[in-house]
C-alpha cells in the first residue's frame, strides 16, 4: 500500500466527463488499496473567466480581491470531484488552501508556502477516505485568501506530497510523459522514462511547459519523486527523480529544448568599462523587463558589444530604454532581431563528457545554421539561431545525439 | 453618521453594469459619513448553474460538498464588489463567512447561524474601510463550509446587523417597497411607508416574496429596522420595525396578499372520533407534503368532513395517499380541488377592531364570490376561493379597505 499525490490540470477537469474520468482513475488507485490525496486546478477557461470578470472593472484589480476572486475556481472542482467519488461508493472530502491549511506568505497572487497542517488529511487517510485539495491557493497568517499564481497547482501538489512523505507526486496532463522533444516538430521523438530533476528544470525552462518551474524546484529540494502521466490514456510516463544512479543508461543527453517567443537586442560600441553591464540593464530590469541570456563580445579597440534576449514581447519597450541608455553611455548604437529562436541540449551526461558542446556545433554547421549567441550550464547549451531554422536544427541535433525513437538507444 | 447593512440579492450584483451601480450607492453613503457594511448574494444565475454541475454527477449530491460548490457563487460578487470599490477610492474588504466568521451548527444547505465574530469587521469599519460579506454562508465548528439555504443572503444581512447593532439592515431589491398588494393585479396598489415585522411575516408566508421569511422573523426577534429598497431607483422604500406606535395612522389592513400554487382535499364523511385529524394528516406529512391551512367541518350524523391545502405540485401525490386513508378510517370519500386560490388581509390594525372579517366577507359576496374555506389569525383572515376569481377579488378587498393609492387615505 503506498501513499500518491495526484494532481490534475485544467484540461483533465474541464468537463463533467473528464472529473467522472478522473474519479474512475482515483478509484482504481484505491481499489488497490493505496491512499490518495487528489490536487485539482479550476475547470479549464474558468480562471480566465474569472479575471475577465476583474478586468471588467478594473485594469489593475486590488490583488487581496483578485486571490479570492480566483481562489473559486479550485473550490468548484474540488466539490465537483468529491460528488463523483461518492457516487462511486469512494468516501472523500474536499478542503479549500484555507481549510487544510496551507499557509503562505500574503504576496497576493504569487504567494510562497510556509507551512502545511497534515493533520485533517492524515484523519481522512486514516479513516479510509480520498483527500481532494483545492490546488494554487492558501492561506496566510491573518487569515486573507492568497494564491501562488499560475500553474502553482503543480506546487501544491509536490508541496502536499513532502508534506505527507507521500511515495509519489503524479502529475497528470495532457501529454503521455517527457518526451526528448516537442513530438510535433520532430516525428520520431521518444518518451523518457526518467529524468534528473536538473534536467527537468533545464527543459521546463527552456520551453517543455509539461510542468511548472517552481514544482520541480521543490520537488528536488524535498526529493519528491514526480511522476508526469496522461490522464487520457494508462502508460508509465516518465519518472522525475534525484537518484541519478538509478538510471540503468546515461545519455550524453537527455532532450533538445526550444522556444521561439525570443528577441535580442545589442548594445554596440559600449566603453570597456566597469559598471557598464547593469547601466545597461538596470534600466530594462526596473522597466519588469524579464532578460533571459547574457553575453558581452570582447572587442579589440577598448569598446565591446552587449548582447540579451528578452521576450519577444518585451522587445519594443526594451529598445525604447536602450536608445536611451546609447546616448547616455556613449555607446555607438543599439541593434535588434526578433526573428530568433533558442535551441538547447539538455542532459546530466554532459558533466561527465567533453565535446558535446563541439558536437552540436557541429550539427548545426553541417546544416549551414548559423549561431548567433553561445550559453552554457552544467548541464546545457542553448544557442540562438534564425527562427526560420529552428526545426531543422532540433531534427538535426535529435538524430546527432540519438534521440530517435528509431534508432537502438535505449532509454 | 450611522451604520448600516446593505444586502444586495442577485439581480443587483448580476452583471458588472450593475455591481459599478451598487459601487455608487455603497459610496454615496461613504460620502456622507456612514459606515457600511455590505452582504452580497451570488450573481443571479450563478447559483442555479452550480447546482447544474452538480446535478450532472449526482442526482442527491453529497451535501458537505454541495455547499462547498456553491458558497464559491458568493465569494465571487464579494471580491468583484471590493475592487469597484477600489477603483472610486473606496477602501473595502471582502470577507466569506468563513473568514468572518460566521459559525453555523452542521446541518448542510440549511444551516442556522450560532454565533457572529465582529471583531475583523469592527477593525475594518474603525480603519475608515467598507466591510463586504458573503451572505448565505458559514463555517461549522469544524471548520466545513456551510450554506443557510437560499435566499439566505437576507438572514445574513440582518444577522449581521443584529451583532453589529446596526442602525438599520438595509434590503436592495428590484422592488422598491413593500406594497399594499401585487401592483400587476391591482394598478392602484401602494408601496406603504411602514409595516410591522408580524405583518410583513403574514405578507411573506402568504405569497409576497420580497423578503426571506426567516430574515424577518431573525428582525423581529432582534429587533433590527429593516429597510426593503430598490437598488434601481432611489426612494425611501419600506421600513419593517417593531415600533407599532410610531407608525402614526394604523390602517385597519396593511395589505392583501394571495397565491395561486394550492390545490384543497377533502375528505368526506370522516367518523366524528379522537385521533382522526392524526390518522389522515400523519401519512400526508411522512410524504414530505407540507399542509398549509387545515379546516374541519362539523357535520350533524357523526360524521365529519376534513378539508386542508396543500401546495399544487403535491396534489396527486397527496390523493392517492388520501384514497388509502378513506378506506382505513371507514370515510366515505375523498375529493379535490386543484384551481383554486388562496387570498388572505393582513393587518395589525384588525386586532382592536372588530367586523374585519365580516367586511371581508360582505366584500367578496357583493362580487358573488363564493368562499370555499377561511382560516384566521390575530392579523389575518385568509379565505379560499375559485382561482378564477382571484384578480376580482384582490381588487374589490383592495379597494373596500381604501388602499387604492388614489384613495385621500394616508400611510
């Protein structure tokens, strides 16, 4: 008998149909004796309704009102799920961030979790019943309703599950597992049956939006084994853990991320002086202008170039504060491209392996891509290239590093 | 400078258009110095659609759950109304009974309120900051939300009121008063000034649906002024009070109240011994049918005939029930009548004067209407007549009691 957090998305709640779904998925959980705790998020759409609602009647809602505003959306579901349960003979019982509690801090829609009382749940448990948790929301000190801003049902759930010791945190979505890639761009992607939990941050953030950041962050601190399942179809999907030994076969890498939503912007011509680099971005930093990779060129005549990427979103604003920011430090000028994308190769064997660097590089100039910007990790590589090229060079670097389903590789 | 409670119901919170409105009015009395405290229903419509959801799993929902589901109806309006607040520079709070708190005992969807903190809502007031409750809501001793059933909104706007010791619990409507009768029966009916808590409690029960009955009964007992008003149009409204002596004609009859939904049994021929009434109405009530008026004729041959109503949609059920009972008691027969209405005076004014009853009667025979059962109390005589003569004879009662508003007769 083990102990299992589930969590379920939007999509996985979105209808009637997908929360009785839901209820047959607990049931055949406990039917075989295990205990679980269920973490569900608003039925999906209802969030955004609800933030219509507030911006209806006012562009920048008091953030105390927009947290119980939102908060509604988990306590429908979690109601709704608890009724399919008994109809199902299943004794359950739902708990609002509120009444569990999950205390946080009063940060209003972004607040962090301090605390969790398990002694209800483990009552429940205890007494043979299903515990359903209202997900992204909680409690603080003074009794004010907050929420841990979007996606942070995936938080609750590996937050809940640490809390518990629970044997595994299950998150379930709309995608079978973690694949190497995005399936849609290349056909021959696989599923990865595990996956460190650094690995797994280097792909969440490099655009795989299978899980939240924050969640695997905490299920890493805590080791919370999470699990990333359909909730559509069975299958084992893929296991995110710490126990790297336990890995039968290292790759060299583990998946090849991307995202297009990229723009840069070059400083050129700066003084090679101290002081330059937060001239520079202090300014787009204050403007809540998110920078993403950094890279300064060495130049030979005393100036040097300054290159970031932001948001493509971001990219106007931001290019507004840099022709300023030229003027004041002299700089000769300032460029931009938002017509690129980042391609990364992701995986803990790297660590251990020279050349990976070399051989993606190479990849790609066999294919005439050129690299505009280089960032590495430990654990990584990204490169900006043209986004025109971007699906070549992700089907170029899965092949080179025998990723492909097709090939002999095992996982 | 006074405190008030305002309770707003559905329609006045059932679109955005319409909480901007209850926005103005709450701030119109924050301009001029008072404090307030505001008790929202659930956008109208809302409530009825959460139930739709429930209903699609469960035809007897789990109840725990159920008000867990619906309490969310609420908790929406009281944030929304706090950031239009917000926005006219209005400091507000929301608060859902819970976090109030507003502690019920457990019965679920029809919880009776115990006990009201007004320790937060007096630290809001004393900030200068309006306070907005969720109204139809509470929180168990063990913490589990609770519901008072609906049109609760009103139970909790004067319970709120009582602990608060408000200067008056204000009910905003789509009716702008408390009128002598039904202003779509009779053109010239009129909104009256005042009326007494017990008269409104007749007005209530028998068919006038402004006000939740257990509202007022909750005001008279505590004896909170309340004030039934539009939330359309300014006015001064009704005021429901105790005070009989401040009320400065006392009109033998405040108003005429009516309703159409009852159906009468009879059953003839009933031997005239102890414990009959038991016998026949014990089997009715088991079915969960409410019985309203109840009437026994004595008849001269030891037998009698025993007449009750009961609300339309019971009607067949309770026949066949009857036609069990008839053969049991040895009765002669059972028979029916399901088109008929029920129209009742009501007024303080006809304890200290005699011939109210008979000027009722003498009124409806001067329009050959024939009336079938009467049943009176201290400050009401309410007869049952054909249905097809209920406009006629709201209007000739209207009139013979000199409520027509073009009467020279003051409130």
């Amino acid at each position: 008998m083990a102990l299992y957090v589930h969590k379920y998305g939007g999509t996985s709640v979105g209808s009637i149909e997908r929360i009785e779904a839901v209820a047959d998925k607990v049931k055949s959980f406990r039917d075989r004796g295990d205990d679980v705790v269920v973490v569900l998020s608003a039925m999906s759409g209802e969030t955004n309704r609800l933030i219509g609602l507030a911006k209806a009647i006012a562009a920048d809602p008091d953030p105390r009102e927009m947290d119980v505003l939102v908060s509604t959306g988990e306590q429908v579901t979690i109601a709704l799920l608890c009724m399919a349960l008994a109809k199902r003979d299943v004794p359950a019982r739902s708990y609002t961030g509120s009444q569990v509690r999950i205390l946080t801090d009063s940060a209003f829609s972004k607040a962090r979790i301090q605390d969790i009382d398990t002694g209800k749940m483990r009552d429940d448990l205890a007494a043979g019943r299903v515990v359903v948790v209202a997900g992204f929301q909680g409690v603080d000190g003074e009794g004010n309703i907050t929420t841990l801003g979007r996606g942070g049902s995936d938080t609750t759930g590996v937050a809940l599950a640490a809390a518990l010791k629970a044997d595994e945190c299950h998150i379930y979505t709309d995608v079978d597992g973690v694949y190497t890639t995005d399936p849609r761009v290349v056909g021959t992607a696989r599923r990865l049956e595990k996956i460190t939990f650094e690995e797994m941050l280097e792909m969440a953030s490099l655009g795989s939006k299978v899980l939240q950041i924050r969640s695997v962050e905490f299920a890493g601190k805590y080791k919370v084994p999470l699990r990333v399942l359909s909730s559509m179809v069975d299958g084992p999907g893929t296991l995110i853990t710490t126990e790297e030994d336990s890995i039968v076969e290292k790759p060299l890498i583990s998946g090849i991320a991307f995202n297009r939503d990229e723009a840069k912007l070059t400083v050129v011509g700066v003084p090679d002086i101290p002081g330059v680099a937060s001239r520079i971005l202090g300014p787009v930093s204050r403007a809540n202008i998110e920078v993403d990779m950094i890279v300064q060129n060495v130049a030979g005549d005393k100036t040097t170039d300054f290159t970031f990427t932001v948001h493509r979103n971001d990219y106007e604003k931001a290019r507004t504060i840099l022709e300023k920011v030229v003027v004041e430090l002299g700089a000769r000028e300032c460029t931009g491209n938002n017509k690129i994308a980042k391609v990364s190769i992701v995986g803990v064997g790297m660590r251990s392996h020279a050349g990976v660097a070399s051989s993606m590089f190479d990849a790609l100039a066999n294919e005439n891509i050129n690299i505009q910007m280089i960032s590495t990790s430990e654990i990584k590589v990204s490169v900006v290239i043209a986004e025109k090229y971007l699906e070549l060079a992700v089907r170029a670097l899965h092949s080179s590093f025998n990723l492909d389903a097709t090939d002999t590789v095992s996982e």
